[in-house]
C-alpha cells in the first residue's frame, strides 16, 4: 500500500533575485512532470508573493527534498538558521487538513485539477496556540466536511492556504479523534480576532490574501 506524503515548504530569494529565482523554478517544470510520469509525484506547486515563494508536493512512498524537485538554489536564496547547516527552504507545518490521505486509491485526483490557489495570511503571535487549537478540533469533529485537498501549513505565525479548484467535497474514509461537538456555529467570528490584517491588500483580501501560482504539474 502507498504511502503519501504531503509536503510544503517556505523560502525567500536574495535582494534583487526575485525574476532570477523565478526563472530558475519555472525551468524545472519538465524535470518535476517527469517525476509525476514516473510515479514519484502525484502534484506538485509553487507559489510567489514578493520575495517569498511557497512550494507545495505530494510524493509517493517516501517524502522528496526541495533539491530533488528544484536543485540546488543556494545562490538564489536566502539561507535560513536552525540547522547544522543553513537551509534555503524551510518546512512549514500542517497544522489543518479536512482529510489525510489514506493511500493511493483514496487520494489520486478523480478528475483534472484546473489550478491550485495560495493565500497567506498573518497571526497574532498571541494568538497561535488558540488558532491552532480551534482548528485542530475542526479537524478532528468533522473530518471530510469541506475541501479534501485543502491544507493550512504554519511557519513563525505565518499562515499558507493551499487549495485546488475545482474543490472536491466528500466523506473522509474515517473517523475523527474527537467525538465532541464542540466547534463553534460562528467560525468566522471566532476566528476574526487572530488575525493581522493586510492594510495594502486588495478588497476582500485583508485577512487570506491570495499569491501568485508560477508552477503547476
């Protein structure tokens, strides 16, 4: 049985790099759709806003570095500290998912995904444990209830979105951890005060503001 693992990761280009790195990501798509044709990759995703690129994949049976999709970037990126030694992505964290995948039969794309979307958005570093918390909960109450392949990742009190269009909304093949009812009725209104908002962004935008898509497979 397949295993799938979900990955998404965080970098940000040096000064004045950002067409550079740019150019340099969209020149691996061949590389990265033969992984997808070889069955290493079911999809993969990458996402700029600024300086700051967001890159999203799933692999089969054991989880892919960022070098293995895009190569070696250092001269592009900026190196982050940690680790014995710097890195030029950094993993965010899956804090949220209506369904996990349970194998390759459950999570393959039924029909072809038209695009995927990214938004980000900002928390109040007070805030994070109580986010976390709340969505948690969701997660465990009602899994299946909404986006199947959505996922809410974290990284410092940074918050990336990925979803795909069309959604796919169906039961998810388990059961939750909770067997409590305890998510609250107004979402929107309990999650309001976690966020900073956007003062430069578009309308409708000033909390999940959405990035742009430069890869796809």
């Amino acid at each position: 049985m397949s295993t799938i693992h979900r990955s998404l990761y965080r970098a940000q280009c040096k000064a004045e790099q950002s067409t550079a790195a740019t150019a340099r990501f969209t020149a691996q798509s061949m590389a990265i759709q033969s992984l997808v044709t070889n069955g290493h990759v079911l999809t993969a995703a990458l996402f700029r806003w600024g300086n700051h690129f967001f890159a999203y994949w799933e692999s089969i049976d054991q989880p892919l570095s960022p070098a293995a999709l895009f190569g070696d970037m250092r001269d592009l990126l900026e190196s982050w500290p940690g680790e014995a030694k710097p890195r030029t992505f950094v993993p965010m964290i899956d804090i949220f998912h209506w369904q996990a995948p349970v194998d390759l039969a459950h999570w393959r794309r039924q029909a072809p995904v038209e695009r995927p979307v990214g938004r980000i958005t900002r928390l109040k570093p007070a805030m994070v444990s109580s986010y976390i918390f709340y969505h948690h909960q969701l997660q465990e109450e009602k899994p299946g209830s909404n986006d199947k392949y959505g996922l809410i990742a974290l990284h410092e009190n940074l918050l990336f979105f990925y979803q795909e269009a069309p959604t796919v909304v169906e039961p998810a093949p388990y059961r939750g951890r909770l067997t409590t009812q305890n998510t609250p009725d107004d979402w929107h209104g309990t999650m309001f005060p976690h966020f900073i908002l956007w003062e430069d962004a578009p309308p409708g935008q000033e909390i999940w503001r959405q990035v742009e898509v430069i890869l796809h497979q």
